[in-house]
C-alpha cells in the first residue's frame, strides 16, 4: 500500500490573507520560516515568498488547488461587518465554511485554526471577563454575528483526531492596529461629520480592544499547540490585549492623537438605542426604494454603550498567550500610521 506522504508543517494557507488581520498573520509567519499560501477574493498586495491564489472560498475546487501539499489552513475570511447583506454571510461565513473543511479533508490538511469572533456570545447587553464557556447569544446582534456562530460550530466540531484533522477556534475582539480599513477611518469620517461629540451613557463601560500583532500571536500559537493530545482541540481561545479599557477612553486617546477633540456631551443609553433602533427599521422599510447606512446602528450603539470585555484565560493556561504589545504601545504604533487621517491633512 502506498504510504501518504505527509506535506510539511510549516506549509500554510492564509483564506482571506488579503484583508486586515490575514496581511499581518502573513507577514509573522513569513517571519517564522512558513511556506506561506494566501486564498482570497482578491489580491491587495505583493511579497516575495507568498503564492497567491485568487478565488471565492465557496469554489471547492479553486481551493482544492490552492490547498496542495498544505498540512496548516488559516480561515480569516468574511464579508465585512459592515455589508449587513444576510445572504452573503450566510453563504460565505456558513456554506463557505463548510466548503473549507471538506477541502481540508479532501486535501489531508492536518490542522484548522479559524477566526472566530468573541461576538458569538454577545447579546447587547454588559459582559465581563466573559469566559469561553459562556453560551452562544440566543439573539445575536446582526446577520454577520449569527453567521459567525454557526461558523464557528462548523468548525469545531469538524474536529476529529482518529481521522487527523485538528481544529481551534480563536475568538479576537476589537481588532486595530496599522492599516484597519474599519475603526480608525470609521472614527475618524464620524468625527470630520461633526458626530463624535457624544459619549453614549456615563462613559464608564469597559471593552476589549486588541493590537493586530497581538492577535497574529495568538493563532500562530494556537497552530503550534494544535496537538491530538493537546486540550485545544475543539475549542475556542479568547484572544485579547488583556487590558480592557473604557470604549470611551480608547476612541479618546485615538482621535485626540490623530488632532481631533474628544467627545465631551452624555447622551442616555437608552435614548440613542431607541433612535438607532428606529432608524435602523426606516432604513430597512425604505431599502426596495434606497440603501440608506446610519452611522448609529442599534449594533454600534450596544458596542458603545455597554461593557464587553473577556479572559483570556483559557489561552494563557493552555498555550502560553501573553499580549507582546501593550495597548499604549499599540495606540501609538496604530496613530502613527494614519497620517493622512490627521485634521487638516
Ligand atoms: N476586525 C475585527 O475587529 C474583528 C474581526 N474578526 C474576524 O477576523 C477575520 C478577519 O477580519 P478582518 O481582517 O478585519 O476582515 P477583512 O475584511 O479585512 O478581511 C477578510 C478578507 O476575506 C476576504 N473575503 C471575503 N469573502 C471572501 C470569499 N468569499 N472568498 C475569499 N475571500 C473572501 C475579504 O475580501 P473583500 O475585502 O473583498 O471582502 C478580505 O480580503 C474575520 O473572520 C472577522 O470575522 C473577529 C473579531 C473582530
Ligand atoms: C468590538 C469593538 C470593541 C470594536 C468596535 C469596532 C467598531 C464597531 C467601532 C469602530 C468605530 C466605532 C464608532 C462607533 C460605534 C462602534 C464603532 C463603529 C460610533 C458609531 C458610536 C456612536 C458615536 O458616537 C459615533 C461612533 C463612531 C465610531
């Protein structure tokens, strides 16, 4: 019988490398000696080293070849956020998915380390030092959310050591860091707007907010420590700077270095959701006729107002997760790198 040879470990695929956290999850493994595939929709950069695959994760057979003599997947891919177009999460962040883990077995890839989202357990209201075991959010806050559930149980229950094929998933929450097409940009259009005047309650609720690089650390760690005798299989890791801050202090810090003002005037909690909620139901009564996007979603107001931060724990005991770069550190590196989002510029 002929023995399967088994492609190197440091042989990876990064889906959806092109985007924010897959470019710099890219770059460390480059670092680290991987072999490096990117599978993405499109291509939004070059490097020396890395083999670009152009394609749409829910093309089998685009990813049967891009996953070639690959023993370690990457999943980071999804529609952004922000799209909140129900039918493409559903196709890309659950059909999709269950293409990737067929196309993972088929091509005897050995390990699996989705980007979940610690979202999946958040349901508008307080969280604090959430945990792992905390249950799904019976109603989550947005489609995106709801996808990124089902995701996430796809994958780890795809797990399965008797077969050889090993899953983890991690569970980031508020990614920022140089080059974020969300966040920074989003702060700063609303503040030239002349809409980040307000702080939405009493400016006391504590968030996670996690440095790009930092998250890179945690998957690679999690790929390292992806073992059949491991406690990682099949479980999700809350990765996080391990410093939750008041939301309100960290869009400060942000825009006051990018040279805007901070927001000064309370508005109450309840009296924004109630018009977020309500402009949300016009927008969508009115979409047949026009897409209209408020800047204040009952979803951006519920991350706003309220505490939502979680342990990392888990990731500290089971595979040695330390933050490398402090929040300041990485508020610093992350305004530096928006110089044409200065005032004035
Ligand atoms: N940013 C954050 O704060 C957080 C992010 N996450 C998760 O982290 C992951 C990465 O997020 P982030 O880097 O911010 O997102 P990005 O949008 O920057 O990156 C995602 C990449 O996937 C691509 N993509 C989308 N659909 C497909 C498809 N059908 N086939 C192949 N590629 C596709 C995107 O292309 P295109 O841009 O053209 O759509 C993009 O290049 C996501 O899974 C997200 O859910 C979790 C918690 C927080
Ligand atoms: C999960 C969170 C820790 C990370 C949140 C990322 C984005 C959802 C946020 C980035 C910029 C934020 C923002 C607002 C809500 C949340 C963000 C979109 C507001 C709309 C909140 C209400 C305001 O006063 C304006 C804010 C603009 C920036």
């Amino acid at each position: 019988m002929a023995t399967r040879i088994r492609p190197s470990s440091k042989r990876c695929a990064v889906i959806g490398g092109s985007g924010f956290l897959g470019r710099h999850l890219v770059e460390k493994l480059l670092e680290k000696g991987y072999t490096v595939t990117v599978f993405d929709i499109r291509q939004s950069y070059e490097l020396p080293g890395v083999a670009f695959h152009v394609g749409d994760l829910c093309d089998k057979q685009a990813l049967l070849t891009a996953l070639q003599d690959v023993s370690l997947v990457f999943h980071c891919a999804s529609p952004a956020p922000a799209s909140d177009d129900r039918a493409l999460f559903q196709k890309v962040n659950v059909d999709g998915t269950r293409i990737v883990i067929q196309a993972c077995q088929e091509r005897g890839v050995q390990k699996l380390v989705l980007t979940s989202s610690a979202s999946v357990v958040f349901e508008g209201t307080d969280i604090k030092d959430g945990k792992e075991e905390l249950p799904y959010a019976k109603k989550p806050i947005d489609y995106y959310t709801e996808t990124k559930i089902q995701q996430e149980k796809l994958v780890l229950e795809a797990c399965d050591k008797d077969k050889g094929f090993l899953t983890v998933a991690i569970r980031p929450h508020g990614i920022f860091g140089p080059q974020d097409p969300q966040l920074v940009p989003i702060l700063v259009d609303t503040a030239r707007r002349g809409k980040m005047k307000f702080i939405i309650g009493d400016g006391s609720n504590l968030v996670d907010f996690t440095f790009v690089e930092n998250v890179v650390h945690g998957h690679i760690l999690a790929a390292e420590h992806l073992k059949p005798d491991s406690p990682l299989c099949g479980k999700a890791y809350h990765i996080t700077n391990d410093e939750p801050v008041r939301f309100w202090d960290f869009m400060s810090q942000v825009l006051v270095g990018l040279g805007y003002d901070a927001p000064r005037y309370h508005l109450p909690y309840q009296l924004v959701y109630g018009i977020a909620l309500l402009l949300w139901l016009v927008a969508l009564l009115l979409r047949p006729l026009v897409r209209i996007k408020p800047t204040f979603t009952p979803m951006r107001v519920a991350l706003a107002g309220t505490h939502h931060y979680y342990s990392c724990a888990r990731a500290k005991e089971d595979m040695g997760y330390r933050p490398p770069v402090s929040l300041k550190e990485g508020i610093t590196r992350t305004v530096e790198s928006y110089p044409h989002l200065r005032k004035g510029v």
